[in-house]
C-alpha cells in the first residue's frame, strides 16, 4: 500500500488501525493508495482527477503539504506554493487551482481564505447605512485592511468613521 508522509506521521503505533484506501486499476497493475483520515482520501481523488496528475503526483503533493494548505493553495490562487513541490510545474499548478477551485466551493470548503472579505462586508453596511458615499467606504476599508488585516468590525468601523 502507497501512503504519503502525512498519513504515515499520523499512523498510530498500534496493532489494529483504519486506514481509508483508494484503488488504482490501470492495464498492467492494482495499485492500493491508503490515507489517514477521509479529507485525505477525498482531495487524493480530486487532485487525480486532474490532467496531468497521476497517483504518484497526487501523492507526492500530500506528502509535500497537508490537505489544508493544498485546499488553501487552491481556493487563494497560490500557484507558486504549489510549485515548491517536486513535479509541479507552473501550468499543472495553474490547472490545479483552476479545475478544482469550483470544486472546493461546492463543497463548502473554504479553508485559508481570509475572514477580512466578510468583515469588510459589514463593515461597509453599517457606514453605508451612515450615509457614506459606497466608492470612498470601499476604497478606505481596504487600505485600513492592508494596514491592519487582522482588526475586526468594530475597531474597522472605527477607524473608518476617523478616516472619513
């Protein structure tokens, strides 16, 4: 059975374990793929069914990074942290965040994407409902972004109101 890095460090030290597998058939082998958990399992056979992409790369790719930063990789565009793994270039990198950034989506993964685009929504409501022209909120919500990316609504409504 072929296991990345990660599923191996997750592996307990016991007699009895689960492992979720995935079976590979191709015209000359059987080929047994095993993964700790089934997040792993389940973006193993999303990463596969990409062009160019093939077991061992799918594989590689889990052993290079764990299943969170890949789907961060993916949902924010970073196809240069994808190509710091071994056998990634920058268009399979490309064509990965492409075909399954959608994928991600739907299935209502949103893991690495900042919380700052929500919080810029609201935000933006409540000095909409101020009365605040929408053009001039926009643009000064994302500079006090760019300089305090963590701060939340509250200290960003009000930094905004002493901006305004």
């Amino acid at each position: 059975m072929h296991i990345s890095l990660n599923t191996f460090s997750k592996i307990p030290d016991q007699e009895n374990i689960r492992i979720y597998t995935h079976l590979q058939i191709s015209e000359d082998s059987h080929t047994l793929y095993g993964f700790a958990d089934e997040e792993e399992r389940k973006l193993f056979r999303l990463l596969i069914s990409v062009s160019g992409i093939g077991c061992n790369t799918a594989r590689m790719m889990l052993s290079s990074m764990d299943v969170q930063e890949i789907e961060s990789c993916i949902l924010r565009d970073d196809s240069l942290q994808l190509k710091n793994i071994k056998g990634i270039g920058e268009k399979t990198a490309q064509r990965v965040i492409l075909e399954l950034k959608s994928k991600l989506k739907k299935e209502g993964i949103s893991s690495g994407l900042p919380a700052a685009p929500k919080i810029k929504e609201e935000a933006m409501a409540a000095l909409l409902t101020l009365g605040f022209n929408k053009q001039t909120v926009d643009k000064t919500l994302d500079n006090l972004l760019k300089t305090s990316p963590s701060a939340d609504v509250e200290d960003l409504i009000k930094k905004a109101l002493k901006a305004l």
